[in-house]
C-alpha cells in the first residue's frame, strides 16, 4: 500500500495546526481508526462528524456530533458551515453546499485516486488510515487544545443528545425512532448490520448509537432491496455472526425473493421490516414541494405471513414489543422477519 512520506506527515501535522477552527469528518476507511480519530480530534480541539457507513462505529463522546447525509444531525451540519478546515480521513463523500474559498481542507485516504473525489483537497495524505494518523499524533505532540470553539463543539455536541432524548420521550410509542433506539441497545457490537434504502435509513441515521457495528449501505447507488443480498453476502462471510437487516416496505417488496434465498440456504438473518405502508421519502419529497402525494402508499402486507409461508418464521409487532421479539430471534436456526409496525411521521429536519 502507498504510503505518504514522514516528511509529508510532518508538513500535514503543521497544516492542520494551523487550523483555528478545525472539524474531522471521518468515513469507512477510517472504521479500523476510530481510537486515532478521536485522539486527533482531542489533540486539534475538533468536533467529530461521519459519513453513514461510520454511524455504527463512532462511539458516544464529547466532540462527536453526528452524522451528515440523510438523517445527519443539525449540529453537524452547523459546525462544517462554521469551521475554517476540515480533516477527511477515509471518506469520498461531501456535501458541495459546504464548500467555500475560506474552508481548507486536507484529505487522507488509503486510495490516491480518492483523495480529492467529491472536492479538491488543499493538502493530501495517503496510506492506511490507522497507521497515518498515528504518524500525525506523534508530530503534534501531547498538548490538547482548549479555547471557544472546542467548548462550542462540546456544547453542541451535548445539546444535541439532550434533544434527541426528549424528541424520544415524547414521541409515540410506535414513532421508527423509539424502534431505532431499542435496536441500538440490543445489537452487540459484533453484530453485522444491512442497511437498506429508504425513510428508515433518516431514523437509523438519527437515533442508532453505536458500539462498534460495521453497518453496511448501499453507498454510491442508494438501491431499494438492496440490504436483502447484503445479508445473505456478510452471513456466509461470518456465519458465526449475527446478522441483521433493516429494511422497509418499499425496498423489502421489491427483492422480496431474496428472501427465500436465505431461507433455502438456511441462514439465520435476523430482518426489522419497518412498515409504514409506504414509499415515505418521496411522499415527503412531494409534500415539500407543494405536491399532493401519488402513487406512494402501499398496501398493508402480511410481511410475518410471507416469511411463514417461505419457511421461515415472522412475527408481526409494534416497538414496544421489539425487545423481545429480538431475544428470540437469537436462537432462531433459519430466516427471522420482524413485520414491524411504525408511525408513518415527517423526519423533522434536514438531510445535507
């Protein structure tokens, strides 16, 4: 693997230094780094923002502010139309409404051709993520840095969880981020997770909080089904693994057949089927537009049905039953769909 010279490093380290106030946005290539990411983030006195491959990695810490994309988080977004620089370590992925003359930005990646792939980086480092930053903590030294914007980050950051704890609060008790919650304090962190595409993927992005998780998406082509042959792929990858596959309505109805592929192949996959009886992006698309909605309601299939009738077992249920439905699912010798239940509500804020 190429590697950037301890020369360049050096004059990377100077760079960032150089940063008033900086940000981290970190993506997949920077799974197997997160203990440096956060080392870096605390040596610059940055906030930590990721891309959604990362949204199970990222662990609960002051400087980390959430997601960008869909279901990213407000103080995310905020703060990278705030800082002066931004330090990308193994994403391709950047919003072009955040860029500007006066942000600087310089990108490490393992894979040269990725370095500047979505805007122009200032100053490029390449080599392994792990093995790179490590090289950059060491030129910064140990001095931590403290000052207004790292005490704005650490606000944010905290203001923003607090928000998110009494929207959960005070939501309904089938509201898909109730669901999204309990899921997060069930998974362990060796369990795979296939993330399909679709409204569900915003209260994912929103509300998961991960342990360490490698979450899988469908990054480049936003494909509906497509979390169906993701898990039936990482189960056969890992069989010792716990598989689980997110997935709504929409995109399950479209590759349901994969479905029966796992159940012939007898792979314990464990799929939440959140239904809310439609194609909830676009019908919010719509309505934002000033559009009435058309041809995006579904019908109310009994998804448990399918999944007993292709020799696999279902269960229909709402959130607050998901816990234990979930336990049982551990056991479970062949295919598990959860038909769950949700709210069909509006995600409440922006998307970049």
């Amino acid at each position: 693997m190429p590697q950037s010279a301890d020369s360049v490093i050096a004059k990377g380290a100077e760079w960032v230094s150089a940063l008033q106030k900086p940000m981290v946005l970190v993506g997949r290539g920077a799974s197997h780094a997160v203990p440096e990411v956060l080392a870096l983030a605390e040596r610059l006195g940055a906030g930590i923002a990721y891309t959604l491959p990362m949204v199970g990695a990222m662990p609960e810490h002051p400087l980390v502010v959430g997601g960008i994309g869909e279901g990213g988080s407000e103080v995310s977004v905020e703060l990278l139309r705030q800082c002066d620089g931004v330090v990308r370590v193994g994403a391709t992925y950047w919003p072009p409404e955040f860029t500007s003359d006066e942000k600087r930005f310089l990108s490490l990646d393992a894979v040269p051709a990725q370095v500047s792939m979505g805007i122009s980086a200032d100053f490029g480092l390449v080599g392994d993520t792990k093995a790179v930053l490590a090289k950059l903590l060491s030129q910064l030294g140990d001095t931590a840095v403290h000052g207004p914007w790292i005490d704005q980050v650490r606000n944010e950051a905290a203001e923003w969880h607090q928000r998110l704890e009494r929207e959960l609060e005070e939501a309904s008790p089938n509201h898909p981020g109730k669901a999204v919650r309990i899921l997060a304090e069930h998974a362990a962190a060796d369990v795979v997770i296939c993330l399909d595409v679709g409204d569900h993927v915003l209260w994912f992005s929103r509300f998961f909080q991960g342990k360490g998780q490698k979450v899988l998406v469908s990054g480049r082509w936003r494909g509906m089904g497509f979390s169906l042959g993701a898990s039936i792929a990482a189960q056969l990858a890992k069989p010792q693994s716990q598989v689980l596959t997110v997935v709504g309505d929409g995109g399950f109805s479209m590759l349901m057949g994969d479905f029966v592929s796992a159940v012939e192949l007898g792979l314990p996959i464990t799929y939440i089927l959140m239904n809310n009886k439609s194609y909830a992006l676009e019908a919010n698309a719509m309505a934002a537009s000033g559009l009435e909605p058309c041809g995006v309601q579904l019908g109310d299939i009994r998804f448990d049905q399918v999944s007993q009738a292709c020799g696999g077992l279902g269960y229909r249920i709402s959130p607050p039953e998901l816990q234990s439905v979930l336990d049982t699912a551990k056991n479970a010798i062949k295919p598990v769909l959860i038909d769950l239940q949700v709210d069909p509500i509006k995600f409440p804020t922006a998307r970049l």
